[in-house]
C-alpha cells in the first residue's frame, strides 16, 4: 500500500511488515467505522430520521465493517505485492480502503440532508486527505493502528456483551420478580396472520381449501364468523389487539405509535405479567409491529430486529445501499431477509420452553400472506396454472393501476399459498408446543390485523379504506377443556376484545373502556340479542396515494346485518352485510334505510365519550 518495500522503513521486517500494516490499517478502519456507523445509527433513529433498527446495531455494524474492511485488506495486500514497481498502487489502496470505511457512517449522516454526489464528494476529498496523511508516515500511522486494533476489537466485544448480556440480563431479572402463577394457568399464544382477509379462510366459506389447521381450531374451539380488526392498517389494529381499544381511545394512527403506545393505560401482556406470566412477542413485520414503534410495553422478550444473519447485514448502511439499489436492479423482489413463519415458530418455541415452571404468553405475527405474495414452494403455486405466481404487487416498489384478469388470479392463487404456507406452520406450532408443554393447558388465539384488496374498490392493499375485504378478519379462541368446540358465533364483533376475553379466561377482568370478553358469546345460554357494535377506523391520510383516505378520516359500523361506513367529507355508504358481500350496492340513499342509519349512527361507541 504505501510503497514501503522501497524505503528504508523495511529493514525491520521486509516480508511482513507493510502486509500487517496494511491489514491492521483496515481492520482499525473498519471497526471504528463500524461503531461509529452504529452510534449514529441509534442517535439518528431516536431523532426520528431512521427506522427499522435498534441497540445491537453498534456491535453488528462493527462486526459487518471489520469483517468487510478485513477482506478488502487482504486484497490490498496482494494488489501491492503483486505491483511491487507501482508507486502508486500503495496509495490508491489507502484511499480504497478508506472510502470504504468512511461511506457508511458518513451517507447515514447526511443522506437526508444534501444529495448522493454531494456525498460522494465529500468521500472523496475525506479519503484523499487520509491517504495523503498516510503517505506522510505510513509507518507512523500503521503502528498507531496496530496498537488500536485490539481496543477496537475489545470495544466491539463491550458493545455485544453490554447490548446482548444486559438484555438478556434484564429479561431475567424481570422474570425473576414476575409473581408466582398459578399452578394452572394456560399457556396462551396469539397468533395475529398479518394481511389474512376473512372470505379466504375455508371454514368462513372459502371454496379453495387454504386453511386446514386453522378449520379444525375453529372445529375444536370458537370461531367468530363477524369479526372485524378495528382499522384496515397494521400500526392502529395492532394496538388494539393489545390494549383493548379503539384507535380514537389508544391513539396508535399513522406514524404517531410511539406517543400513541406510551400513553395507553395499560396492556394486555403488563397486565398478564401480573399473573405470573413471561412475555414475548415475535414479529415478522418488522416495519411496524417493533419495539420502535412502541409495542415493547409490557414485553420481556420482543423479538424483532436482527433475527437471521441476512437480516443483520442488510440492516446496515451497506446493507441498505444494497438492499435499496442492487436487489430490485438484480430483479429480487421479496422483502429482503423476510422472516418466515418457520423462523418465527423457531423463535417463540424456543423462548416458549425455555421455562417449564412458568406460564408463557406469546405473540406471533407472521407476514408470509403479506405482498409481495411470494411465499416458498410448493405453496407458492399450488393455487395457480402456473408454478411461479406473485410478486406482482408490491407495496414499496410497484403497486400496479390495474392487472390482467389472469395477472389477478396469479396474484390471489399466490397469496392464497402464502395463507396455507402460515396454515401449515401453525400445525406445527402448536403439535410441538402440545409435545414439550404437555403439562400445561395451552389457550390459543387466532386473528388477522386486516385484510387485502384485490381491485374490489378500485385498488390493490390495504389501509386506503374500511370496505370488508380490509377488516373481516378470522378470530378464532382455541383452548380443549376451557372453551367449548364447534361453536360458531355470528354476533359481528372487534378483535380489540382479545384482551378482555384472554383475562375473562383467566378470571380477571380488564377496564370498562376497553372492548368487552366476547365469553358471554360462548357460555351464556341465551344469545345476547345486543352486543356492542363493532367500529373500524382509519385516520385522515393526505399523502396517501389513493383511496378516501386521501381525502379525511373513515369510521364503520356493523350492526342489524348492515355495514355502515362515514367519511369525513364524502356521503355515507351502507352495505346489506350478508348480501352483498363484495359491497357493491350502496343503500345508504334509499328512504327505507334512513331510519336503520340513524340507528346505526347511535351505536358509534365514540358518542359514549362524547357525552
Ligand atoms: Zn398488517
């Protein structure tokens, strides 16, 4: 690199040295870097410029650039023996060496600020001051960085221990100071399939079979053939399966969860913590369902970040820049590093048994239904007439105006195959949690945060609006001994009643405000012939790119077999639930239905707060 053979510096050790320099140079270089990279990684993201990241990022990103540096060290080295008459080749090596070390941290830090060439510029200029600085006293510089590597290497371990042993330090202690359960508290595992619309699950009428595991939960269990997710959108329906509340109560909307999470008053996992209960959740949607975005309350595990090697490279800043620029130019459409309900399953097992004398209580979401449909073979054609269907729509890249009614048919036969996908590992979750937790009784629940559209309303995906296909969703309650098998409920109600129907189970109840233990629907002998409406909501979305939402806020109701929907600027619709399923037929302006919406209007449960 820095021509040394040449000089008079090699006397000490001509065959080694500038090859150990060299590489000690780029590993130091990496290092730094790298932990630079993670700080300002987590400063960054705490300031609300970043997402998708969290603490281990300092060590991951330490350990991804040394690794990187390490390997382009070892090149430079060859590039410099193999020319050894080439002055320059020292020099240019450097400056390689040091772009490479100094990009990362520096498009992280300005990258929302000032443009790519701006940044490259100044890399530039960065890099060639450096190199000059270098060429001065090569062996100056390459001895300061030999005696820096092993405090590098020695911070980069401090990070990993401090970030991986004080979380795993801290869920212990927690779990150390957990109350005794009781001896026979369930375990309870709730299962939300993100994006998994109702009218494709076979036992709610589906004509192909997706759903088998999931049939015959309903068949030993309670299934809810009305249930509706509180909004059409991952962030505000989450919350609410966790708190008990609607979005207008808990505030989780758009971009705002974190406020939103952390001034709920209280939720579902805090309150099973009381009874003795370890909990954790593993999320698949890694984009919102994250500690990030406020849902860590109450958990002492929240697998999110990081889960697969995959996933720790690309949460880097090169990781990004591929992820960003290359994928979608080499034609890789999946989500990167996609986290597979397998993995998931793996994840909460392993958390799951890791504690025979406790109760557990685990959230899973997968995200294999989710677009782009594109989940493993044979799944993934096992719907279509042709292999390899899917990937047509993609939320972030390519949303289409309007497909072929064979591109849609492959689009839904792929999605289909990503629900038997997550059907088939929840057979298997549950046969081996059956096998290893045999000695307790296990309460598993099943539901969806909303649906999918597939051009019934004009559009593709979901959160643009609150028609059915986005927020009916299964909710299914299995638990053999505690819960009566085949009974179906035709009562519509909100999935937000999960956490006041868990606690019902466990015999505590759970705050007036929030939905109401759909377990009356099940063990009281006369049907209730009133039951709570059902709201769905979804909050003025000006930047969205299509929908009513675009132009204000949407609320829906479901009662006396009608789906009511209000928007804050356009005329009301209504919609016969059980005729018209696809919601085609807007009643709301016949004389004959003035009356029913009135009524309707005054079931809002947001008119009990008003007053
Ligand atoms: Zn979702």
């Amino acid at each position: 690199m820095n021509g040394a053979p040449m000089t008079s510096r090699t006397r000490t050790d001509p065959a080694t040295r500038p090859a150990q320099g060299l590489l000690a140079l780029a590993l130091s270089l990496g290092l730094l870097g790298g932990l630079l990279e993670g700080v300002i990684h987590i400063v960054i993201q705490k300031a609300g410029v970043l997402e998708n990241s969290w603490y281990p990022i300092v060590w991951i990103a330490a350990v991804f650039n040394g690794a990187l540096l390490g390997v382009l060290g070892v090149l430079g080295v060859g590039l410099v023996s193999i020319a050894p008459r080439r002055p320059w080749m020292g020099p240019l090596v450097v400056f390689g060496l040091a772009s490479a070390a100094f990009l990362p941290w520096l498009s992280l830090l300005l990258k929302e600020w000032i443009a790519p060439y701006a940044i490259v510029l100044l890399l530039i200029g960065l890099a060639a001051s450096f190199t000059r600085w270098h060429t001065r006293a090569p062996a100056r510089l390459e001895r300061r960085s030999r005696r820096a590597l092993p405090w590098l290497a020695a911070a980069t371990l401090a990070a990993a221990l401090g970030i991986e042993g004080g979380s795993w330090l801290t869920e212990r202690m927690a779990t150390g100071r957990l109350p005794a359960a009781e001896s026979t508290a369930p375990d309870i595992v709730v299962l939300i399939i993100d994006t998994l619309r109702a009218d494709h699950v076979s036992h709610l009428g589906y004509r192909r079979r997706t759903t088998p595991a999931l049939d015959r939960l309903a068949s030993e269990g309670v299934t809810f053939e009305n249930a509706l997710s509180t909004s059409s959108y991952t962030l505000p329906s989450h919350a609410s399966i966790l708190t008990g509340l609607y979005p207008y109560q808990h505030g989780v909307e758009w971009q705002t969860s974190k406020q939103g999470q952390a001034g709920a008053a209280a939720n579902l996992p805090q309150t099973l913590q009381t009874l003795g209960y370890r909990t954790g959740a593993f999320s698949a949607n890694t984009f919102w369902f994250s500690r990030e975005h406020g849902f860590g309350r109450g958990f002492l595990r929240f697998d999110d970040y990081f889960h697969s090697v995959e996933d720790r490279m690309l949460r880097t800043a090169y990781g990004r820049i591929v992820t960003r620029l290359v994928f979608p130019r080499l034609g890789w459409e999946d989500i990167p590093a996609r986290r597979r309900a397998v993995d998931v399953n793996r994840a909460a097992l392993d958390w799951m048994t890791r504690d025979p004398d406790r109760p557990s209580f685990a959230v899973l979401n997968y995200m294999d239904a989710h677009d782009p449909y594109l989940p493993p073979q044979p799944y993934r054609g096992m719907f279509a007439s042709r292999p390899d269907p899917g990937g047509l729509i993609h939320w972030e890249r390519h949303v289409p105006e309007r497909l072929t009614p064979e591109e849609l048919q492959a689009e839904i036969a792929a999605y289909d195959g990503g629900i038997a996908y997550v059907d088939a590992q929840i057979d298997a979750l549950i046969a081996t949690l059956r096998g290893r937790r045999a000695r307790r009784d296990l309460l598993v629940v099943v539901t969806s945060d909303h649906g999918d559209e597939f051009f019934e309303h004009g559009g593709f995906l979901h959160g643009a609006h609150l028609y059915r296909e986005v927020i009916h969703v299964p909710l299914i309650f299995w638990s053999p001994g505690r819960i009566p098998d085949r009974w179906r409920v035709t009562t519509p109600v909100t999935n937000a009643s999960i956490p006041a129907t868990i606690l019902d189970q466990l015999g505590t109840t759970w705050p007036a405000t929030a939905a109401p233990s759909l377990r009356p629907l099940w063990t009281e002998s006369i049907g209730r012939t009133r039951w709570p409406a059902p709201l769905s909501e979804i909050r003025h979305r000006p930047w969205a790119e299509r929908g009513p939402v675009r132009d204000g806020s949407l609320r829906s109701l479901l009662a006396e077999g009608l789906h009511h929907i209000e928007h804050d600027t356009r005329p009301p619709e209504l919609y016969d639930w059980s005729e018209d399923p696809h919601e085609r037929v807007n009643l709301a302006g016949r004389p004959d239905m003035q009356a029913a919406m009135a009524r309707l209007r005054l079931l809002d449960p947001r008119l009990a707060v008003a007053h």
